[in-house]
C-alpha cells in the first residue's frame, strides 16, 4: 500500500533523472546508473520513501532503530529540520556579536602545505569571528536533540562530550570532534554536533580543517542555515557519506529559489548539478539543489590523506558560491585572513546559486555555522547496498560485511577511529565597504 503510493513521485525522479543524465554525466551503463542515482536521491527525501524503494529495488529494507515518527509528515533528510528547534537563537543579524575573539590580524594558520607566501591584502571583508586554537569551543552551544536525519547517534552535552574526549583542542592547537569508538553498542553511538551562537544575514564562513569523519556508516557535515527552516535557508558547505571521496554542496529553500540551469559551464562552476534545479525544500521533497564536486579529495579519507583544505562558502547579494582548495593550494588572501574574492584570487567555484534564480535576501537570512557527524540514517544508511559513487565503488554491505549500516555502526566501534573532525579554524567575515 505505501509501496503504491510512492511509486508516481519514484517514477518522476526516475525520469527527471534520465533526462538529467543522459544529456551528459555518465557514458556507459547508463539505465543502472539512473536507478541507482533515482534511489540515492529519492532515498533522501523521507524516510517512508527511503523504505518503500528499498521495496521497489528489492533491496534489503534496514531496521529502524530510532523509531521516530514523521511528527508532521515534513521531510526529514535536511540536517537544519532540528535547527527549527535549535536553542531559539533570536535575531542578531543586524549587528551580530560573536562571542568569541574579533581582530582583523593576519594569520598564518592554515591548512596549506608549501603554499605562496601568505600577504595581507585589503578587502571590505573583515574578520567579525574566528575559531580557532585554545579557545575554539567557545561560542558554540552543543547540540543535544534527537537527530533529525534520524541517524543512531547520540549527541553530547558540552560537559559530557569534554568527559568522554570527544571534543577538545589537540597540542597542535586545532580542534577535534570526534565519535566513541566503543564495540557492541547497546544504546546509540555518541558523537558531536555543535553550533555557533551568533547569527548572520550575509558573509563569508571559511573552514579550513585538516580532517574529516570518513568510512562506512559515516554522514559529517559542516553547513550554515537559519531559523524557521527551511524559511531562513539552508547551505550545505560539506557533506557526503560513508567513503565518499567527492563533497556535495546543496541548499534548501521557501519556494522561488532556482538554478538557471544544470549545465556547469552556463552556470559558471566545476561541479555538477545532482538531482534538480528547484531549490524548494517542499517542492522537491525536501531534496533541494546539490552540486557535486570534481575534486576527488574534496571529501572522505582522500581530503584526510591529501592533507585537508580550505572550505570558503560566500553568501551575499550575488548570491550563494562555494569554493574549495585542497592544500597547498589556497589563495594568498585567504591563508592572510584578509579574503578578496574574484574570479582571478578564487577561481571558479564549484557550487554556485546566482541570484538571477535565487534572491539571497529572500531566501537566506540569520545564519549560524553547524557540524556534526551523525550515523546511518536518511543518507548515510539509505546508500548503504549502493556502489559506483565515486569513493564508495564498492558498497558498505560488500566491503564490512554487514548487511545494515546500523548493525555495523552499533557492533564495530574500532572502525570509526577515523571518524574525527580536526580543524584548524572556522573564520566569519562581513562585509564591511
Ligand atoms: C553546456 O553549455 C555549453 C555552453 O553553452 C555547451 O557548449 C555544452 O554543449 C553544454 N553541455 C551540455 C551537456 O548540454
Ligand atoms: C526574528 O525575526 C522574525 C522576523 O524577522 C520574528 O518573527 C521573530 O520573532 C524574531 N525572533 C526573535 C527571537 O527576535
Ligand atoms: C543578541 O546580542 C546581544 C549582544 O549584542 C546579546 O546580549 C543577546 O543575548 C543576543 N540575543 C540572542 C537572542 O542571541
Ligand atoms: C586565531 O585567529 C586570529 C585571527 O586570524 C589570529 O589573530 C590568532 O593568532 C589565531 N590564534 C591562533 C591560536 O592561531
Ligand atoms: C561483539 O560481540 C560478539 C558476541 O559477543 C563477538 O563475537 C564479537 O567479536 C564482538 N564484536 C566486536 C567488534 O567486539
């Protein structure tokens, strides 16, 4: 019965999909490639879909261990759904105070490895907050609500999360956030989600880290959204799932919100649109608009290996852009913490919302800076029998052996030892001319 009534909103994705892709991604294999994408993308929206093409694809349907309801049929997947009751933040967008330490001094901390020498530049975008060394904790509130996405996760207070190590700042001055690593669980996996105190309508947030949660069962994101979601937008800086080696950026919306297109060279970006060009959280199931990136260390353990990098995610009147620089490879301007972005000190980005489609002012306001790394669930979970993404060729249930992501995630704790945000600092600008 609930199989039934999913099929005509499968069925849409499913040739949506193809139409997607056959005007460009992929080459070979094609008609696989499209269910298994249909199904990744679909497998998103809410849970009872996630379930019910699990059916249609014959898959194997995953337990539910969180036994949450859709309180009120809304989707789930967004990270933000909790940012609807996220500590009710108010309104200081229009003159933010960080809580923590402002300046605009140049800094040399950064994840860049032999890179050009780091030089202030000027720029009308100053440091408002930084987050960094000794005192990066410190304007965040720790996250303790159930997760909306539904992963096995339990998130920790401030206190317990410094008790149990899973949140502190290393002898290198960078800060981790990481995950209990405890075998044969009986209760959810403790993990972290934190998110800034303070609240911005425009900006630039730059992340610049070292390391990244990676491997089965694993969903680590680093985003910024407001409040009321998705009515005070959403803008997925960084996230994948399991070993994925590429980051997909996405944002969600009120409706209104577009690409122009989903051909990267017209839209000017690197990456490639997945899924569609409507931004509305609730016209499109709550999938939004994601764009994939080229890098293949943009995300996973090869982000890890290569070192990290740097995330710079601009909100302004243009519009949304996301860049990312791999280390070594990061302007001048950003290693000096005096960013000027352009086409000729940035390069192309790789995820772009222009404002032609989607009026920032509209659509995005009263934004705060998130992480977590959560379990299973809506993505990571749902993709668990799934193979061909890059970074995850072979799929979770082959390469552990288990035939859930949450049976795996609950019995082999050793395993997520890499599950561990390192970062150097997260840096807020405004624009000040
Ligand atoms: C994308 O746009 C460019 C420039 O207009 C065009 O040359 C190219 O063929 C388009 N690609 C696809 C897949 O439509
Ligand atoms: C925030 O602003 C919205 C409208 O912009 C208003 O409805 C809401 O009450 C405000 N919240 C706080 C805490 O001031
Ligand atoms: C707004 O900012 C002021 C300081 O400027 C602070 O005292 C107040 O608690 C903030 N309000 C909210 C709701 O964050
Ligand atoms: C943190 O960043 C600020 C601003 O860029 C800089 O002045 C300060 O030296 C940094 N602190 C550490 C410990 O890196
Ligand atoms: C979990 O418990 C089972 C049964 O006691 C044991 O065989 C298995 O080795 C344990 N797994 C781990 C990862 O410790």
């Amino acid at each position: 019965m609930v199989l039934i009534r999913s099929l005509p909103i499968y069925l849409t994705l499913l040739l949506l999909e193809y139409a997607l892709l056959v005007r460009s991604v992929y080459s070979s294999n094609a008609f696989s490639r499209v269910v298994q994408h249909t199904h990744q993308i679909a497998a998103r929206h809410t849970r009872n879909i996630a379930r019910d093409l699990r059916l249609a694809f014959g898959a194997v349907l995953v337990s539910d261990p969180s036994q949450q309801p859709l309180d009120d049929g809304r989707a789930v997947y967004c990270k933000s759904s909790a940012a609807a009751g996220n500590g009710g933040q108010g309104n200081n967008s229009s003159s933010p105070t960080g809580t923590n330490s402002q300046g605009t001094g140049t800094s040399t901390n950064s994840a860049a490895v032999g890179s050009p020498t780091t030089s202030a530049v000027s720029t009308p975008w100053k440091l408002i907050e930084a987050h960094n060394g000794s005192d990066f904790f410190q304007g965040w509130s720790f996250f303790t609500g159930s997760d909306p996405t539904h992963g096995v996760v339990d998130y920790l207070d401030i206190n317990d999360a410094t008790s149990a190590g899973l949140a502190y700042v290393n002898s290198a001055g960078n800060a981790v956030m990481s995950v209990d690593t405890t075998n044969n669980l009986t209760s959810n996996r403790k993990s972290v989600r934190i998110t800034t105190s303070s609240q911005y309508d425009q900006g630039i947030w730059i992340l610049d880290a070292l390391h990244m949660p990676t491997g089965c069962g694993t969903w680590p994101a680093f985003w910024t959204n407001g409040p009321n979601w998705p009515a005070g937008g959403e803008i997925d800086i960084v996230e994948g799932v399991n070993t994925y080696t590429n980051n997909q950026a996405t944002i969600h919306t009120n409706p209104g919100c577009t690409i122009s297109s989903s051909n990267s060279t017209v839209l000017g970006i690197t990456g490639t649109i997945v899924g569609g060009t409507n931004c509305a959280a609730a016209e499109t199931n709550n999938q939004g608009c994601g764009v994939r990136s080229s890098s293949d260390v943009s995300f996973g353990a090869a982000f890890n290996k290569n070192g990290g990098g740097v995330y710079a995610s601009k909100l302004d009147d243009t519009g949304v852009s996301i860049h990312f620089w791999p280390a070594g490879q990061v302007p001048s301007d950003v290693l000096a913490g005096t960013p000027n972005p352009s086409l000729a000190t940035w390069g192309t980005p790789f995820a772009q919302w222009s404002s032609s489609g989607c009026n920032p002012n509209t659509f995005f306001h009263d934004h705060s800076a998130i992480f977590d790394t959560t379990f299973c669930g809506d993505w990571a979970g749902s993709v668990w029998t799934d193979s061909g993404i890059p970074g995850q060729e072979q799929s979770c249930a082959q390469s552990t052996g288990y035939p859930t992501c949450e049976a795996f995630v609950m019995a082999e704790g050793s395993a997520f030892t890499e599950a561990y945000w390192e970062v150097k600092s997260v840096k807020i600008y405004q624009y000040q001319s």
